[in-house]
C-alpha cells in the first residue's frame, strides 16, 4: 500500500490532545475573560481548548474558540443523532449559509466527521454534487494536516508509525459513516 492510499483511506480525524484543568471554576474562567457567567454560551472546557489551540470562531459571547474545538463539539452532538435527523440538519444548515453569504460555496470548515461522511455519501440524495466534492476536500485537507502535525519535527520511519497508531486509535471513536466512506476509498 502506497502513503497515498495510506493517506486517502485509514485516517481519522485529528483530535486535541491539550488537557484540561477541571479546578478552574467558572467563575474564574469568568473573571480571566472578563464575562460573566450569564452571557457565557461556551463551557469553560470549549474555552480551555480555545486557549490551548490558538483561536479562530468567534461566539455570540466573545469568546472565541479553536476550529478543532468547534469541530469536536459538532462531534459530540452529531454522535447522539439518527442519520436522517443529521441529514436534515446539515441541509437547512447549508441553506442558510448560503442565503447568509449569498453564494452557493459550502464552508464546511468546522462539521463534524460525521457530517463530512454524511455528505459524501449522499444516501438521501440531498446533496449536490459540489457539496459531496467540498466535503471530501474538507476531509482530506484535515487528513494532511493530522499527517503534517505528526511529522512537523522530521519525516521518519518513527513519525509514521506514531501517525498510523493515532489513525487506529481514531478508528475506534469513528461513526459508522465515517468508517464506510474510509473503507470506500469516498
């Protein structure tokens, strides 16, 4: 098997490895931000991960927070849904970016693995054609740069090795979409 297929097939999605300490109250977080807990509409973990990850989705509060922690709290939600309540989702969400930006180019940057492999597999036939092709772009993009992070110091046979049992591990957490259209080869 060649790294490409390697590249194309096996991978998960990347997963912060930052960790969170569960002594700073709200309060605390509250005061460091200088908000208060009533306008507050992320958790004080989602806050954490932010600081942890460098920022880059602003919430109606202020606070802002990583895409990564975005995408892993679109994870954690997506996770508890039915495939037709998630399909039903990701459409009106679709459509009201594109009425928002007035355009028909799909911004996908902070979905859920989940929602990526519900889209390119298209079951219900409620996505278009440049949809499937932005969601399996979206996919790859996060699979080089998984790859990137673990070879950032140095391309070896030992960064390999490190990045496949990541993808093994990522494997287990996989909804079974993900794991079909990975196992396509979508």
């Amino acid at each position: 098997m060649s790294l490409m297929d390697y590249l194309n097939t096996t991978l998960g999605s990347s997963t912060s490895t930052a960790t969170t300490k569960t002594s700073l109250t709200s309060s605390s977080l509250d005061q460091l931000l200088g908000t208060s807990s009533s306008s507050t509409t992320s958790t004080a973990d989602d806050v954490l991960n932010a600081l942890a990850n460098g920022t880059s989705t602003t919430k109606a509060s202020g606070v802002t927070i990583s895409s990564s922690a975005a995408i892993a709290a679109a994870a954690k939600e997506d996770k508890a849904k039915d495939a037709a309540t998630l399909t039903s989702e990701i459409r009106a969400t679709l459509d009201a970016q594109y009425a928002k930006s007035k355009t028909k180019d799909a911004d996908l940057s902070e979905a859920s693995p989940r929602a990526l492999a519900t889209i390119m597999q298209n079951e219900s036939g409620s996505f278009s054609d440049a949809e499937v092709f932005a969601a399996k772009q979206e996919m790859r993009q996060r699979d080089r740069q998984a790859f990137l992070q673990v070879t950032a110091n140095g391309f070896s046979l030992s960064s390999i090795q490190s990045y496949k049992n990541q993808m093994q591990s990522a494997r287990t957490d996989m909804s079974a979409e993900e794991k079909a259209v990975r196992d396509a080869g979508l």
